[in-house]
C-alpha cells in the first residue's frame, strides 16, 4: 500500500538536515504540493530548498517567534492555498548535564525551543488554515520524554511536556485535526551526537534492532502519522526506537 499526502501543503520547522530534511524529502516523494521549510540560517536552508525544486520554499527564522511562524503559515497558504500538515521538527539541547548544575539560561532555551515553540507553530496552523479546512501535526519527541536517563535532563523534560502537548491538543483540535508525535531513541544526527559519537558501536548495541536509528527512520513514522493510513489515530505518542522502549524490560540495568 502507498502512504501519500497527495494534494496537500505541509511545514517542517528546522528543516535544512537531519530527522527535518529527511521529512521533506518523503513528502515530496508522497505527493504533497508542497512544503514550506524553516531554520535559522539561510546558507543551509536556502540551498537546500533550491536543490528540491519549486515546491519547496524556504522561510528563515527564529522557531520561538510567534511572527516567524505566522509569516511561514501565511506564506503556504499564499503559496499553494493552505496549511494541512505540520511538522514541530525543530530542537536543540544546549544544557548537557545533571539538572542540579546545568545552567538555567541553558535550560530556559531547551524548554522554549522543544516545547513553547510547537504550541506556536500549532496555534498559527490552526489560525491560519487548519481550523478551516483541517489537518494534521506531528511532534518530533523522544523516548527521553518516555523515561529518565542520565545528562540530557532539560532535554529529556522538554519532551516529556511535548508529548502532553500532544496529548491536550489531540482532545483540543479533534476531530478536525488529528495531533501525534513519534518518540525517537538514538538517530544519527548531529543533534544527537553526545550520545553516539564517543562509542557508536557501544549506543547501537543499546538498541534490541543493534543499530543507530536514521533520519528516514523517523521520516517514514511521519509520513504515516500524517497520511491518511492513520486516519483513525489522535493523541498517539509512537516510540521508533529500534525496540529501546518496549524490550527495555528484557535488557540488562
């Protein structure tokens, strides 16, 4: 079966690399009208929508403003006639560290970029298209939002909140707008790279499926959960973690 978004306009928040740039790209190959993409630098962002073609659009800014998002909004609905779907790709975690000693102006920009920041990009969807016509959006999460785990803290409770974020807005938009998230383990991105680079052998051998997830991974998660092969499913939180979460039971520690 072919999961396509056929006829649809879509938003990828930090769109010019990894889990976001492998989004767009399954988009494109499922039909949709096309996408408007953001980030904060236009030497990456720019070329990147130049290289996919005139379907793709580029829209430089700052995740957290709440103009930077409706500007991106209106500019697909002026573009290719609305908003449908919506991806809250964008992330950052600049405070590695026990919560007790990582700085707060650290913590301050994790919560306000992974957590503030979606509810931004989902109240200018929702204003600007989607409480008319629909949709749906998805939430990039972490299976650090699912569970502790050492040094990532501020990361790991920004996440947490988005996938309730998820949850209330499911409840809120339904049954219009449907609202999900995947919850990833350890993909190979620079993002992620704390937790990778000094042992990659050593963080694949902590998933059951013995490897590294990919950007196109995620990517695929997110075709479905925006598809309409999900059309049944709201408020979903759906691990894709190489078998982290559901045989954490059978591992050892």
């Amino acid at each position: 079966m072919r999961i396509g978004v056929d006829g649809r306009v879509a938003l990828v928040t930090g769109a010019s690399r990894g889990i976001g740039e492998a989004v767009v790209r399954h988009l494109l190959d499922a039909g949709v009208v096309g996408v408007v993409v953001t980030g904060r630098k236009a030497e990456t962002l720019e070329p990147l929508a130049a290289d996919l073609g005139d379907r793709v659009v580029p829209v430089v800014g700052n995740v957290a403003d709440p103009d930077h998002a409706e500007a991106a909004v209106a500019t697909a609905v002026d573009r290719f006639g609305s908003c449908d779907l919506l991806v809250n790709n964008a992330g950052t975690n600049p405070g590695a560290g026990p919560l007790m000693d990582v700085q707060m102006g650290a913590v301050d920009k994790t919560w306000e970029i992974n957590l503030r920041a979606p509810l931004v990009w989902s109240r200018a969807a929702w204003h600007g298209s989607m409480r008319e016509r629909g949709g749906a959006i998805v939430n990039i999460g972490s299976v650090g939002g699912l569970r502790p785990s050492p040094v990532i803290g501020a990361y790991n409770v920004s996440k947490a909140g988005l996938h309730h974020l998820t949850h209330q807005l499911a409840l809120e938009l339904a049954p219009d707008v449907r609202v999900n998230a995947v919850a990833a383990a350890v993909v190979k991105t620079r993002l992620s790279r704390l937790l990778w680079s000094a042992d990659e052998e050593a963080a694949a051998k902590a998933h059951p499926l013995q490897r590294l997830g990919t950007p196109d991974d995620v990517a695929r998660a997110v075709l479905f959960l925006l598809s309409d092969a999900s059309s049944w499913i709201t408020g979903v939180v759906l691990p894709v973690d190489g078998g982290a979460t559901g045989a954490s039971a059978g591992l050892p520690g």
